[in-house]
C-alpha cells in the first residue's frame, strides 16, 4: 500500500442517477482522445474522460455569488443535480452539459481561469468508480534526489511546493499554477518521467456512490 497521500473523498447519494448524467456521448469534439492515464509507480493506469461533466474546485475564500456566477457564466451548463451536497459549503460542483453532449477543451480552460475557481477537471472513470483532479499533485523524493533539484524542477514547470509532509519523510504536495498548459495529473506524469521521484501521483478526489 502506498505512502499516505492527500486526497479527498466526496459523497454522492444517488448511483442510479449518476450513472445516466455521467454517460459518455458518442458526439465528436475538440477533446477526441477521452482517455488519459498517471503512474503507478511505473505501470501506466488508464483513465476514461466524462466529457458531459466537470468538477470545479472553487477557492477557499469564494463567496456563494462569486460560485455562482461561475456557474451561470457558460449558458450550456447547469448545476448537476448530483452536486457535492451544498456547494456553498464545500467549495466545489459538479456541471454538467444541458443537452448531454460534450464540454470542449476551450471551455473548461475558460472556466479554469475564472479568478474564483481553483480547478476545474472532466470526471474520471476507471470502471468501477468516478474520481476527478484538482491542482494538486504528491511526490515522494528518491534518497537520491534533493529538495534542490524539487525546487528547480518545480520553478522551471509553473508549480508551487506547497507542504511537506508531516509523517512521510521526502513526501511533498506541489499545486500547479493557472499559468501551465498542463493539469495535475499531465505535471505528474511530467515529473515521475524525470526518474527523480519514487512516485508522482495526482491528488484524486474520489466519488463513493451509495444507494438510497
């Protein structure tokens, strides 16, 4: 079992329903290739892009209208009935498209930008659960690598090092800036390919779906 990682699980309450709204649809878009996929230490893990919906990671300090103004900024998307319970209170939603056809690239990039939103990522299926990202990636450092070369590797990428682990000697959390063209767990797998790391994971906020 891995080191201890910095994730987060959120809950959803209704499996049947997720499953319709999460669908993948067969309509060309911008973003063709629906699969991505991060290290497990060295075995490439597949992952399989919900198109229709995004989760969006709203910033500590964002108020209710700032979130949703965020929301109604893009007339294609609405609000999932599925939310993570009161987004208010958990700074995040899950938007899905109206009309059930995909998001394109361009407009989760836009959505991303605005100065509210932390993250805003597809969901992720890996064929048994749904999962998305935030801008959150962990690291662990080789003993043969130093904090130096993380620092430098990090500079030279658009990221931060954010903490440091408390009870993981050479374990770090990395936030990746608005100003990089990749997402976390592109920065990761970025990262892991320098051979620097004993691994390179994102930070994947997990859905566990229950029925009522």
């Amino acid at each position: 079992m891995k080191n201890i990682k910095f994730s987060i699980t959120v809950f959803l309450m209704s499996l049947t329903g997720f499953f319709s709204a999460c669908k993948l649809v067969d309509e060309p878009c911008e973003n063709e290739n629906t699969h991505v996929f991060y290290y497990y230490f060295d075995e490439k893990i597949y992952l399989e892009q919900v198109t229709n919906s995004i989760y969006i990671q709203f910033i500590p300090g964002a108020t209710k209208k700032e979130m949703n103004a965020v929301i109604r900024s893009n007339t294609s998307l609405k609000a999932s009935s599925l939310d993570l319970h009161d987004y208010a209170t958990s700074h995040a939603v899950i938007l899905e498209t109206k009309n059930g056809n995909c998001i394109s690239e361009s407009s989760v990039k836009s959505l991303r930008q605005k100065e509210a939103v932390v993250s805003a990522e597809y969901l992720l299926y890996n064929g048994r659960k749904y999962s998305s990202i935030n801008d959150q990636f962990v690291v662990k450092l080789k003993e043969t690598t130093s904090y130096q070369q993380l620092q430098t590797l990090a500079e030279n990428n658009n990221c931060i090092i954010k903490k440091k682990s408390l009870y993981v000697e050479n374990q770090f959390v990395l936030s990746v800036l608005k100003t990089s063209n990749l997402n976390a767990i592109q920065m990761a797998n970025l990262f892991h390919e320098t051979g620097l790391f004993e691994f390179s994971d994102p930070d994947f906020i997990t859905f566990n779906l229950f029925d009522v």
